[in-house]
C-alpha cells in the first residue's frame, strides 16, 4: 500500500468519488435551507462577537455591582474597625 493510498484512505479514484458525492449532498442540502459558505463563516464570526459582548458586559456588570457594595462595606469595615478596638 502506497502512502498516498494510506493518507487517503482508500484509492485515489475513489476517494474522490466519494468526496464528489458527499460534496453534492450537502451542496443540495444548503441550498435547500439557503446556505452560503460565507454566510456560514460570517454567522460564525458574529456568534463569536456576541459571546464576547456578552462576557465583557458580564464582567463589566460584576466589576460595577463590587464597587456598589464597596460603597456600603468598606466604610462599615473601618468604623468596626476604629470603634472595634479594646
């Protein structure tokens, strides 16, 4: 068995009839549901910026809700800690 026979998996004359006929279904089956390689990779690219406006406005929401708390416990924290004192 040849290299190129063992990389490919099988013949190269099958393989690339294989490759043409899976290559022609899922060709139909996006053309059926109206799907464009790039309209794939730009829904890709926008699921991804989302997800990182998302994680940003969570972090920047946490970051806003410690300095809301911070407000009321760190004060609290130092008159217990002057008036603590023995």
């Amino acid at each position: 068995m040849s290299n190129l026979t063992r990389f490919l998996g099988g013949s190269p004359g099958s393989v690339l009839v294989k490759l043409v006929f899976l290559s022609l279904l899922v060709g139909a089956f996006m053309a059926f549901l109206d799907i464009t390689p790039l309209g794939l990779i730009e829904g890709l690219f926008d699921w991804i910026s989302s997800v990182l406006d998302l994680s940003l406005e969570t972090v920047q929401k946490v970051g806003m809700w410690a300095l809301y708390g911070a407000v009321i416990v760190v004060p609290l924290w130092l008159i217990s800690r002057f008036f603590g004192r023995n």
